[in-house]
C-alpha cells in the first residue's frame, strides 16, 4: 500500500525486550606471511580490539608440532591501508563460512584502529632470530601458534588458542625473503687477528668465502697509493645462522697483511671490499658487493701488540749463513746484527761470541739471512767449544734485535 514504517525519534528510542549479548571468542581463519618485508598478517571472523594485541602470545613454529619454534617479542602494528570487513554466509560465526578480503601490506603510517584484519611487522630482533632458526624458510615450515593472552574482541573475549601439536595453524600465503643482505660494518684485531664482520641481517656462516674478502689501505683501490690483500689462505670452519661473525685470519695471511706496511696498521688505512659471492643469507640471497672503488672503512680497528717470537735458527758454518725464523713478519730495517750472541750451553756457557755485524736483504719476512762477516766466521772456529756441533750452537738476543 505504500505506507511508510512510522518513525522512532532519537529523544525516544525503543529499547529491546531481549538481548544476548556476544559470548563468541574471536578466532583465526589464516595467516599470511611476508619474510622479505617481515610482516604477518592475521584475519579473524570478528573486529578485535587492536589496543589489546599482545605480540608475545605468538609463536612461530617449523612444523605442527613445534619442536622449533620461537615466541616473539617485540614488534609493530600496523593498520591495514583498506580495511577487511567480513561478510558472513551465515549468521552463525560458529559455524558460518567468511569471505575475507585481501589487506595491502604497503602500509602507512596510519592511526591503528580495531579491525578483522592486523598486520605484524617484526621487530629486526625477532626477524633474524626467526631466520636462524630456519623457522619459516618456506611454506611448510610456518606454522602459527596462539596464546589465549593473544587479544579480544570489543566484548572482551579472548581469542581461541591455538594450540601446540593440536590447532597450530599452517600459513596461506607466504612470500619467501628476496632481500640480499648487506655487510654494514667490520673491526679488524691484528693482535689476535680476528676480522668481525656485521651484516643487516641473518646469513649462513657456511657459506662464506673469505678468498672474497680484500682489505685495502684507501677506499679506492686504484689509486696509486694504495696496498691491497685478498685472503688466499684463511678458511671457514664453523657453521650455524647469525647476523654477525668473526673469523680467524690464518698466519699466512696475516704476514701478508703485515707485509704490507700501510696497510691495516692503523683505523684510517683499514678498508675492506667484498665481492657478491662472499656470503648468503638462509634463502641463498648473496651479500651486496662492496667494490674495490669505494671500500668500507673499519668501525673499529686494534693494532698489534704482541712481540715477535724467534721459532728457531739455522746456522752454516761452511757459508756463514745464519737465519732465523719467527712467528710472524718482522720490519727488516729494525734488525740488528750486533744484538746476537752464539754461546756453547743452554744452560751454563763457558764460550760466547757477539757478533760484530753482517750482510742481510732488507725485505719484510717471517725470515732474515744473515750472511755472517768473514772476521766473525773465522773468530767463532777459532773457539774449538762453539758451534761445533748442534748441542753446542745456541743464540741469545735482547729485545733489541728486530720489531715487528
């Protein structure tokens, strides 16, 4: 007939005779999961209180049953940039079925609101902790668990747990990590020869290849003044997941860097440049290059401090050779001759011999030959008890003979 409802004005509203009031808890229908940008998105078949999100009631887990797993810690919410409302097929939540929108991930900074939908974006901390555990490299090894203290709803109701080994739910859409990571900084220990290395994220320790590495005295390479060493012999033994790692430059190697005299002798001449195969992430990203034009500078850099140690001597008395080796590269311009003394006993000498000079090569080594001066080579053979025989050819030195 076309008449119109009467109308109920806003001074006198019509109050219900019966009202139930929400019992449901809210819950889950899915996960999506982003480890390159480190966001998860939650959907829930109710709007929930965002002010109520507890980020530590979440755990992620490798599989259903959570022998790995790890609980997060910190992290940020997000609004989505659209907001999901769903549409019930049914008036039951409980048993209805929901069609859930899709959420943008490029997000704003927009003012969080309460909403179906909440992104995650996980604290630099949990993200690299989560790849070390190898939790969520891929879609069968993201799982989610949820403590009741997860949240509620705008009636107070708490989420329903998602239980370990029982309700653990497995991601829907997930996008692995692309990013590459990048060395953001390096100390240099030549007193221990540690190179410690930082990078911005999570990479696999195995997969590096120190032959990549090439420290620099200026961060241009090709200048003229410039002095270079690529690692040849130092190698990674250790393995295992972390965003930082220290390794141990093999001997050899460091008598090359020490070799070098302006080079990694102070913080102003200690650069290093890698190429992009020197290491990966857990998802086989390698390392962005830093080129040999425009090396990176050491954060913090420790010079030598330990005193070079003679392993031992070899002496011929048919051609007067004398020569010593150390431990490391000694400055052969430091090296005094006249600092050696051959005696006839380890223990009690009755025989000695300072020498008076001799002929060497002023080349940086862990060895320098002495040619022995014929005046001191005929006066040792005129001691018939000194160098002799082996037992009876021993040298002592103050801590004048050499620098290193």
């Amino acid at each position: 007939h076309g008449n119109k409802v009467v109308e109920i004005s806003t001074s006198q509203p019509l109050q219900t005779p019966y009202f139930l009031n929400d019992s449901f808890s809210p819950s889950l229908i899915r996960f999506d999961l982003d480890m390159d940008t480190g966001h998860m998105v939650l959907y829930f078949q109710e709007i929930i209180d965002i002010s109520s999100v507890n980020i530590s009631c979440f755990i992620l887990q490798s599989s259903l049953s959570g022998s790995n797993n790890y609980r997060l810690t910190t992290g940020e919410l997000i609004m989505p940039v659209s907001r999901p409302i769903p549409t019930p097929v049914s008036p039951y939540p409980s048993v209805g079925s929901y069609a859930i929108p899709e959420v943008d991930i490029n997000y704003g900074r927009f003012a969080v609101v309460d909403n179906t939908a909440v992104i995650i974006h996980f604290s630099l901390y949990d993200l690299n902790n989560i790849k070390a555990q190898l939790i969520a490299s891929s879609p069968l090894t993201s799982w989610l668990a949820i403590d009741q203290c997860a949240l509620v709803d705008q009636n107070n109701q708490p989420v329903i747990p998602l239980v370990n080994r029982i309700s653990t739910q497995m991601v829907t859409n997930y996008t692995e990590d692309r990013t590459a990571p990048v060395l953001q900084s390096f100390t240099l220990d030549m007193n221990t020869g540690y190179l410690s290395l930082f990078f911005s994220e999570t990479v696999n320790l195995a997969t590096l290849r120190p032959s990549h590495l090439t420290l620099q005295s200026v961060a241009n390479s090709s200048s003229t003044t410039s002095e270079n060493y690529t690692l040849e012999h130092t190698t990674m033994l250790g393995s295992g997941y972390a965003t930082s790692l220290v390794l141990p430059i093999y001997t050899l190697d460091l008598d090359q860097i020490k070799f070098r005299r302006s080079l990694a002798t102070t913080l102003e001449n200690t650069y290093l440049s890698i190429t992009d195969l020197t290491i990966a992430d857990t998802k086989t990203n390698f390392v962005v290059r830093i080129p040999t034009t425009n090396a990176l500078r050491a954060s913090n850099y420790t010079r030598d401090l330990t005193r070079p140690n003679l392993l031992s001597f070899d002496l011929d008395m048919n051609t007067g050779s004398l020569t010593l080796t150390f431990d490391e590269t000694v400055s052969a311009d430091t090296f005094k001759p006249t600092s050696l003394v051959l005696e006839d006993d380890i223990y009690i000498s009755t025989t000695s011999y300072i020498l008076t000079g001799g002929y060497f090569r002023v080349i940086d080594s862990t060895m320098i030959s002495l040619n022995i001066t014929d005046y001191d080579l005929n006066e040792i053979k005129k001691l018939r008890n000194l160098a002799t025989l082996r037992y009876t050819t021993n040298l002592m030195f103050d801590r004048s003979l050499v620098n290193d």
